[in-house]
C-alpha cells in the first residue's frame, strides 16, 4: 500500500468558493502533507485548487446561502451519495448551510468525524419564527457534529448561554479566529500606501477610515456613513473608504446619508488585495451587529491600523479596549462618531494604538500558529 493511500481522507464542505479563498486557502494547503484533501462548495471551476498549486479534490455542490428546501434537499441527497462513495474520515464544515447539510449527511452514512467550525449566528439579528428556525438550525447541526470549534471565546460562550451547544463539546483554538492573518501579506506597505491614496486623490495627511467587508445592514453600513458625516461636517481632512461587494444595494442609500460628504466617500466594489487598502488607511471601522470574529480587525491590525467596532462577541476578542481599539454599542451613531473623533484628535494616540494593534496580531494570531492548532486539533480527534 502506498503512502499517498494510507492518508487519512479530509473533507471540507463551505457553501461559497469566496470563503474558501478568504479562509481556508492556509489551512487546506498545510494540510494535504498529512491527509487527502477534497472539498466541497458552490463553484463553477472544479480546478480551482490545482491553479491555486495545491493538490486536491473538488467537488461542485450548488449550496446556496438562503433557505430553498428542494434544492437544499437535493444537495442533502447528492452529499449522502458522494460521503458514502469517497468514505472521508473527517468532514470539517463551515458556514451554517453547509454544516447544516453535512453534519446530516454525515451523520446518515456514518462519518466518523463530523466538525463544524461557527463563524457567527445569523439569527442573532433576526426575530420571530425566523429566528427561531434559524436557531434551531444551529441546535440541530450541533447536535449531528461530533466535534465543534468556534472562532471566538465570546463566541462559543454565547452559543452555550444560548443552549445550542454542551459545553464539552466546543472548543475555541489558540487565541481564536478561524484562519489567523497572513503576516507576510498584512502588513505596513508605504508603497501601496501611496498609490492608493493617489488614485482617490487622497493626500498623506488627510485620516482615512476603511470598511472591508460585505455590503450589508447587518455590518451596520448606514451607522457607519452616518458617524462619518457627522464627524465630517467639522474634519475636511477625513475620508470614509469602504470596500466590499454591495450585496443588499445600499450604495445609493449611503451616499444619500452621506451627502455632505459625498467628495470623500470612496467605494470599492470588490478585491482580492484587501492589504492594499488596509496599507493605505489610518484607521479600521467594523461597526457590525453580528459577527463570531473580527478577522477583518487582526488582518487590519497587522498592517497597523487601529479599530473602531461595535462591542458585540466575536469583535470583543480581536479588540483590546482603550488598547488597540475602541469600541461603541451596535446601533449607536453617536457613539460611534465620538469613538472616530477621538482618533482623529489625536495623532498620537492613534500612533500608540496602531503599535499595540500591530504587536498583538503578529503574536496572537499569526496564520502559521492557527493553522498548526488546527492540524494538531485533527490529531486528536482522528480515530
């Protein structure tokens, strides 16, 4: 029997090919020196891996994010058909559809290792029957996984309080995130620093505040327009750059709040070098009312930027209070314009923060450290 055949079978099941890109690139190349790797997502290029230089399986599924019952039902089936065909050893899921209909796959033809990574609740901002039934969801997922990790200490802490999962059977790896941050792609790039600010017409001295992230209500996109335009009717040095695809249509609505300040609200539909803007910024702003971690925040923070978040879980464990941030409560416009005035008041504060911010994602959540907590993880739990 070869080497390559005695390997233990990994699969990775994500409902979009953009998170496998943002997230688990790392994870998935480390790990196929130890185990056959495969994946599963909604993608139209099955070699995707192979052009990424990393030798692997993928398997096109069309997982969709909202709730659509025949076309969930048949991926259910064409999952159970696929597990019960390739045998994995361990099926690690993320995202709460794919996990949903993993962990139940999983569970039907008996994979022995069922893991589901939580990355953030959707239902938190939700009320009624959806958000009963989104939460109830998660119990059941919780319920088929075997193993759970969630990327936040506050995080698995909430899903506790909330009676999704026991206790014993989440655990939060190193100091938390799900894929750490790049240090050799985040980090202070005074080239990039430049041109970017250039092709906006942005001068060294003026204070840019970033967004990165998807355009939605949820990341609390028109509290964000409407801190910075009342902090802008007074600082005509500041500019607000938020980049990310504009899912729910907002734009038009943001620019309409924003409209004092039009001339320095700067968009940026979609990237894949999200360091370029994060080099060129000052300051980082997530202003979410949901999230099960701030990667955005710790990959900002190695390319020296301090924040300005919403004080929710999962933004709680990547911001250091008074220290490499700040924080408001979710929803509080005012709040949040004072959180961001503060900043701009004051140079040499945000010199110290910066400082602080960039030592604590070097050496808390460096990629290398999480990937190596996740393959020692799967060592573990590996019958």
């Amino acid at each position: 029997m070869s080497n390559q055949s005695r390997k233990k079978k990994l699969c990775f099941v994500v409902a979009c090919e953009m998170t496998v890109k943002a997230f688990l690139k790392e994870q998935i190349s480390v790990s196929h020196d130890q185990y056959d790797v495969s994946i599963i997502t909604n993608t139209d290029n099955p070699n995707s891996l192979r052009e990424a230089g990393i030798d692997g399986s993928v398997f096109p599924l069309k997982i969709v994010r909202k709730i659509a019952p025949w076309q969930d039902l048949k991926v259910l089936m064409q999952l159970i058909c696929l597990f019960h065909r390739e045998r994995f050893d361990i099926v690690h899921s993320v995202t709460p559809k794919a996990g949903l209909l993993a962990t139940l796959a999983g569970v039907l033809v008996r994979i022995p290792v069922r893991l589901h990574t939580f990355t953030g609740q959707v239902w938190v901002t939700q009320q009624g029957f959806f958000r009963w039934l989104l939460r109830s969801m998660d119990r059941l997922m919780a319920t088929c996984a075997t193993h759970l990790l969630a990327d936040s200490a506050s995080q698995r802490d909430f899903l506790i309080e909330q009676g999704i999962v026991k206790p014993e059977k989440i655990r939060v790896l190193a100091s938390g995130s799900i894929c750490g941050v790049d240090i050799q792609r985040f980090r202070p790039d005074p080239q990039k620093r430049a041109s970017i600010r250039k092709s906006f017409g942005i001068v060294e001295n003026d204070v840019v505040f970033l967004f990165v992230g998807r355009l939605t209500p949820d990341k609390g996109m028109f509290d964000l327009v409407q801190a910075f335009c009342q902090l802008g009717r007074r600082c005509t040095d500041a500019h607000l750059l938020v980049v990310g695809p504009d899912e729910c249509n907002l734009q038009k609505e943001m620019k309409e709040l924003c409209a004092e300040c039009a001339d320095r609200l700067h968009f940026v539909s979609y990237t894949e070098y999200p360091e370029q803007f994060m080099a060129a910024a000052d300051l980082f702003c997530l202003p979410s009312y949901r999230e099960g971690f701030g990667t955005s925040i710790v990959e900002a923070a190695a390319t020296g930027l301090p924040a300005v978040a919403s004080r929710i879980y999962g933004i709680t464990d990547a911001v250091v209070e008074e220290v490499t941030g700040l924080l408001h409560e979710p929803g509080d416009v005012d709040g949040l314009a004072d959180c961001m005035s503060r900043f701009v008041d004051s140079p040499a504060m945000r010199d110290s923060y910066a400082h602080a911010a960039y030592a604590r994602a070097c050496s808390k959540f460096s990629s290398s450290l999480v990937t190596d907590a996740l393959l020692q993880y799967y060592r573990t739990i590996l019958p």
